[in-house]
C-alpha cells in the first residue's frame, strides 16, 4: 500500500477541513487490484484509517463514484465518530 499523496490527497484534505477534524488524524493508502483479478483496469482500494478513533473504512478506487466523493457522504452521516 502506498500513501496517497498530492493533489489526490488534496480532495480528501478538503473534506475533512469541511467536517472540522484535523488532516493529520487520518491516514489515507491506496492499493491496486492485481492484473487479472478483476474485470475492469485501474482499479483498486483506498483505505482511510482515523487514527484518534482507529476506525478504518475501505473505498473502491477506480469506479464512479469515486472514493473522495463516498468519503465526504461517510464523513457527513458521522461515520467517523464513536
């Protein structure tokens, strides 16, 4: 797994400002699915860890909607919170 970094981490970044929580609670990686594993190319799964909580939530990248967009609706309906 690698961190995702960059203006990909940016649209995460401006979600968790939006909810008023700290970017650096939340530990966010990617993983691609290997060739062949799947039918469709490009995609993968994007795992967001909120280190005060330890609560980790799993996205799958690649597909519409993508995982910045389901994370915003998880952080808005407190998915987040204990």
């Amino acid at each position: 797994m690698s961190l995702i970094l960059g203006s990909e981490r940016s649209l995460f970044d401006r979600n968790i400002i939006k909810a008023e929580l700290n970017v650096d609670d939340f530990e966010i990686t990617k993983e691609r699915d290997v060739p062949g594993t799947t039918k469709l190319s490009g995609t993968g799964k994007v795992t967001v860890i909120y280190k005060p909580t330890g609560i980790v939530r799993h996205y799958r990248d690649g597909v519409v909607p993508p995982p910045h967009v389901e994370f915003e609706r998880e952080l808005k309906k407190d998915k987040f919170k204990m």
